[in-house]
C-alpha cells in the first residue's frame, strides 16, 4: 500500500521530502509548496493557506517588477513558479542542496524569467556578489549548520539597498534544544534563538527593518485540516491512511510549534 511506503520512506532528510512532494501529487494532483499554511480566514484550503504565507513574506518587499529575486532553498520551485506568476517582470533564481527537489522545480516549476541551481545556502556559489534585488529564504535556514556563513553570503550578493527575508522556525528562550532528538537528527535540523538571529545581522553589517512571530497564524493555518483531503476516487482504505499520516504529521508539527518553537519572519536590508 502506498501509504505505508511513505510512512517507511519518512525516514531521512531526503526521503522526508520525497515522501511530502509524493503526498502531494496522491492528495491534490501535484507538487505543492514545501512550508506550513498560513491562516487568514475560515474554510480556506491547504493550498490557499500555502499561498498566504508567501504573500505574507512578499508583503514586505515592495515592488518586485523588474528585480531579481533569489530564493535560497527555494525546494521543488512551487514557491518560484508562484512568484513569477503574480509578477510578470521579476527575474527569479532558485537555489536548494536536494536534487529531487530540483529535478520537479525544471520539470514543473520553470519560467523564460526562472533559473534553478543546485547550490548551498551557505556558499552561494553560482550567485555573483551584489546582483541581488530581494533574497527571500522560507523555512529552510533551520537546515543550515551554519548560519552566520548564509548571513554572509546574503550581504556578499545583494545589492546595496537590497532586501532579505528569512522565515524561520526558531527555538523559544526557554527551550532547551533536547525535544524530539530522533526527529532533529533525521532532519537535519539546527534551530537557533532569536538572540542568534540578532548576531547574525550584527556580525555581517544587515540591518533588521521588522522581526514578527506568526506562530499563532501558523498553528490555526492547520484548522480544518480533517477536510483537506478529497474523499473522491479513492478506497476508503487509502482515505483512513492518507487521514492517519496526515493526522500524525500535523500533531508532531503542532506540539513542536506549541512548546518549543516558535516561527518567526525577519525583514532586512543591506545597508
Ligand atoms: C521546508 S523546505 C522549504 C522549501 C521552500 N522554501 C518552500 O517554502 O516551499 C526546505 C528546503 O531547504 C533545502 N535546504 C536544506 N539545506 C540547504 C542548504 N544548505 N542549502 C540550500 N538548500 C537547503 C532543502 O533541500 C529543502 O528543499
């Protein structure tokens, strides 16, 4: 049964994103965006809520018409293919380390105005010094090891007056760092404090123009989600299962996000 190769497959950084894109295409028919949804309203969609968060991000960085854009760990390009889409002018360069997420993002996710490379946020390596307008960066810092490396590297490619958006799911002050031991080494994850956060500006001369805590439109963005799968052309089987997996997900995604971490969004510029 397919569910129980997820299940199986949810086993290592890389599979955990193979598994999520499958899942993906099994629910709605295609490769959805990577990041948790965002509330607005009652009765939305997954994929609205999806939406939400990027439009929440956008919010702050003005005019994108005629700029380039890069995305560091920009995941299968559902983001990218999105932002091109709003704006028919902006230049968009996508970047991740996981080459199953790059291979659906030129498959599926491309644009005349798109380009995806395989890079590592923390070299940058294909993106030239100071030819960034806005470099946005979505739930993907928590994977970096080292992110005063990724903080360099956004002052090094961004123009001046350039703007950055980093979204990220921190640890809370009072955390310990020992939740979910199992989970974090499976992830890879290395997630920071605020306090960190703020070094990393610091260090590298960026300067903070809003930092805000969306956990709670992050946790309600999973109210309703009992009505987010279609129950159409499907055995009821595989329905109970896609509810169970579903299910599991979100409640390890809602006791971290409730206890120990938090999510928060930093706006900045180069100067
Ligand atoms: C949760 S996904 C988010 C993807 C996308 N930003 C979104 O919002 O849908 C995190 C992505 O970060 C990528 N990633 C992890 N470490 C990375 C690194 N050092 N450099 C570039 N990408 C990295 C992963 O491969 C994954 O695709």
């Amino acid at each position: 049964m397919k569910v129980f190769k997820y299940m199986r497959g949810a086993i290592s950084f890389k599979k955990y994103y193979r598994l999520l894109n499958d899942l993906y295409v099994t629910v709605f028919g295609r490769e959805l965006m990577l990041h948790f949804p965002f509330y607005m309203n009652e009765d939305e969609s997954f994929i609205q809520r999806q939406n939400n968060l990027i439009d929440h991000c956008l919010s702050g960085l003005g005019d994108l018409s005629g700029q380039t854009l890069l995305e560091v760990g920009c995941g299968n390009g559902a983001n990218c293919k999105y932002i091109s889409e709003i704006n028919d002018s902006v230049k968009i360069i996508g970047i991740d380390l996981n080459e199953d997420n790059l291979v659906i993002a030129n498959q599926h996710m491309g644009s005349e105005r798109t380009v995806f490379y395989h890079d590592d946020a923390q070299k940058l390596e294909y993106i030239e010094d100071s030819s960034v307008d806005v470099l946005i960066c979505i739930e993907s810092a928590l994977h970096y090891p080292d992110k005063n490396a990724f903080f360099s590297q956004i002052k090094r490619v961004l123009k001046p007056e350039g703007k950055f958006l980093v979204a990220d799911i921190l640890r809370r002050k009072e955390d310990s760092g020992r939740s979910l031991w199992w989970w974090k080494r499976t992830m890879l994850l290395h997630h920071t404090n605020e306090n960190d956060y703020l070094g990393y500006a610091g260090e590298n001369k960026l300067h903070y123009l809003a930092i805000r805590d969306i956990t709670p439109e992050i946790v309600k963005g999973y109210d309703g989600h009992k009505s987010w799968i279609p129950r159409e052309n499907r055995s009821w089987g595989s329905f109970v299962l896609l509810q169970f997996t579903l299910a599991l997900l979100v409640r390890l995604y809602l006791k971290e996000l409730r206890k120990h971490k938090k999510y928060m969004v930093f706006n900045g510029v180069h100067a």
